[in-house]
C-alpha cells in the first residue's frame, strides 16, 4: 500500500485531540467522522486484524511523514500522539525498540498474506505471554524482587529464601513451597526466553 487512506483522517483525529488517543478512539473516530469501516462490520477476528493492521499502517508511514516537520508521533495501542522533537534526543523510528513491530506493520504483504488461522495464532501466543508475565511478575514479588533483576540474581535469592524456609531447618513449610513455586515459573519462562 503505497499510501494509506486513513492517513489524512487520523492526522486530523490527532490534531484535534486534547490529550492521547488509543487505538480504540482512532478507530471509533474513523468510523463515526469518515465513514471508514462501514463495510466491515463483521467483528470475527480476521476482520479485527484487518482494521488494526490498516490503522497501524497509516500511523507507522504518518510517523515517516511527520519526522521531516519535526515532529514525532509516538504510537502504542493506548497511546498515539503528537510530540515536538527535542534537538538533543535522537527519535529516528528505526533505531527504537519497536523497529521490528513497525517494519511489521510497514509491510502490506502481512495484511495480504495473513489468514484466520494466522490471526487465531496470533492471539494465543498474546495471551500466553500476558499470562506468563502476571506470573513472573507475581513469582518476582514472592522472591521479594523487581522486574528487572537478572537470572543469576533471581538465582541467588531463591537459594538465601530456601535455605532460610526450609521445614528442614526449622522455617515455615507453607512459606518454603511458595518459595519453590515462584522459583519455578521463573525458571520455565527462563527457559521459554532462551528458546527464542
């Protein structure tokens, strides 16, 4: 798609705005003020998809267009909005964190070539990795640690806390189990991160 139609229309959307949109409010936005979406009103997932992926797109090419004015359009589902460049941060698009998801959404092929069976595997890796990260996060906090912390140290207090709760040595059996348990989420999605 050499240039999006839904361009023009979320720039206006986003002018407009007085604070962030998500993509939610873009996309209602479109379909009340533009009559975009009309057609496509069947709400299985493949046509979700579709509407996301066109949405995406004319973000991540509004992005490429809006540089050259400095500006930045920071994009996120919960979070689209303008923002003035600051000389002294360099904001180039592909050099972010999102370079992958953007070159993704920056590929008309994917829209083409995606399938309902595509789509239904999309979902459920989503929803294997947000349930998987509520149970890290949950085991972190059952270690007493951040998000952040390294292998080696998630490691070296799971063996402080074992040794200190362990029935054997006189600590509190409950205590020691959750112990364990955490310790073993933790180390399955370990393993699942390194397989990737």
């Amino acid at each position: 798609m050499k240039d999006n139609p839904l361009k023009v229309p979320i720039l206006k959307a986003l002018k407009e705005a007085t604070d962030e949109l998500s993509e939610y409010d873009l996309i209602r936005y479109l379909k009340a003020n533009h009559g975009a979406f009309q057609d496509t009103e069947d709400r299985s997932d493949i046509a979700l998809f579709r509407k996301h992926f066109m949405v995406m797109n004319a973000l991540y090419q509004l992005q490429d267009s809006l540089l050259k004015d400095g500006i930045y359009l920071a994009i996120s589902a919960l979070s689209i909005k303008l923002e003035p460049i600051k000389e002294s941060v360099n904001r180039s698009p592909t050099e972010h964190s999102d370079a992958k998801l953007r070159a993704y959404y920056l590929d008309c092929s994917q829209l083409k070539e995606t399938t309902e069976s595509d789509v239904d595997a999309l979902l459920k890796n989503f929803w294997r990795h947000y349930c998987a990260r509520n149970t890290h996060t949950d085991a972190l906090s059952i270690l007493g640690l951040d998000n952040n912390e390294e292998w080696p140290v998630i490691q070296q207090t799971y063996r402080k806390l074992a040794a200190k709760f362990h029935p054997d040595r006189g600590g509190n059996k409950e205590q020691f189990i959750a112990i364990r348990e955490a310790y073993e989420t933790l180390r399955l999605n370990q393993t699942l991160y390194n397989q990737k």
